[in-house]
C-alpha cells in the first residue's frame, strides 16, 4: 500500500503557516534561481529550470498582513504540447495520489485537476485553451482569500483614489 503526504510542503518546507522568511531559507536551499523578492509585493518570483524540468516560473505569493504563505505556482510553458498537462497531473499523483476531481479532455480543451488535502490546503494542475501552458498550483484556501482580499481592497482604495483626482479636473 501506498502512502501519501498527508502535509503539503516545497523544497521540504510545510506550507500551512509558512513564513515569507522561511519559503525563502528553503529555496535558496534548494538552488531556486530570485527574480525578485520584494516585501513591498504580495508575489516574489522565481526561475525553477534547474531543479523542475520544463518549469519556466514559480510565483510564490504571501498575505501581506501576515507574510504567510498564500499560494505557489509554477508555471510550464509549451506550445502545443497537449499532452504536457497530463504529465504533470501524473507526476502529482505519483505524490499525492489520484486527483480529489478531474475535468477536461487531455488532447483538446481546458483541463483541471485538484487534490484537497488535509489543513484547507489544495493542489491545482491546469491549463486553458488554445494556450497549453500547464500551471500547478499550491495553495493555503484560507489565506488565498485573504490575500486576494487585499489586493481588491488596495485596487479599490486606486481607484477611488484616481476618480476624486479625476473629479477635481472637471
């Protein structure tokens, strides 16, 4: 019999609760490659090819008010590689098992596939269509919402912001 992680972590760092300072430590560790690390950004990017085959980018973004883990995604960029999305969604279930739900047909259209694990934490494989670019996501459910919350309400507060400016011009 098969076990499982029943922990979802990257690079051996556990992910629920993760501290921006602490997923940081453990890719430099791992020999990620910084594009940018900003506090000032809710995302800090990355270049993964040396320790993912075929990755192209990692995005890891944080709850500003925390700076817990939110979500990471990676992202692999094809063209026209149907079959790419499939590969990726076996390489996951060699980990974690075969996927909570699956939609989409593997040789043409959109594609879904994600595993809810234990904590509120979910992993994603996807891809759109016509574009095969395949993204794998990992995500805090609960501190995803809290991060988009912000970025809404800091969007909102712009907007708001450049309409009274705007206003005063007429």
């Amino acid at each position: 019999m098969l076990l499982f992680p029943s922990t979802l972590e990257l690079f051996g760092q556990p992910l629920k609760n993760a501290t921006r300072t602490q997923l940081r430590d453990a890719l430099k560790k791992a020999g990620v490659q910084q594009k940018r690390e900003n506090d000032l950004y809710w995302v800090d990017e990355y270049n993964p090819g040396d320790v993912l085959e075929g990755a192209s980018g990692l995005s890891v973004g944080y709850v500003s008010a925390t700076n817990r883990f939110a979500f990471a995604e990676y992202t692999f960029s094809t063209f026209m590689d149907t079959g790419l999305v499939g590969k990726v969604i076996k390489m996951v279930s060699n980990k974690y098992g075969p996927p909570s739900s699956e939609q989409g047909d593997m040789g043409l259209g959109p594609v879904n596939a994600h595993w809810n694990l234990p904590q509120g934490m979910r992993i994603e494989v996807k891809r759109g269509w016509p574009d095969t670019t395949t993204y794998l996501d990992y995500k805090d459910i609960s501190a995803y919402q809290q991060m988009s919350a912000e970025i809404d309400k800091q969007k909102n507060a712009a907007e708001k912001q450049q309409q009274q400016s705007q206003n005063q011009a007429f």
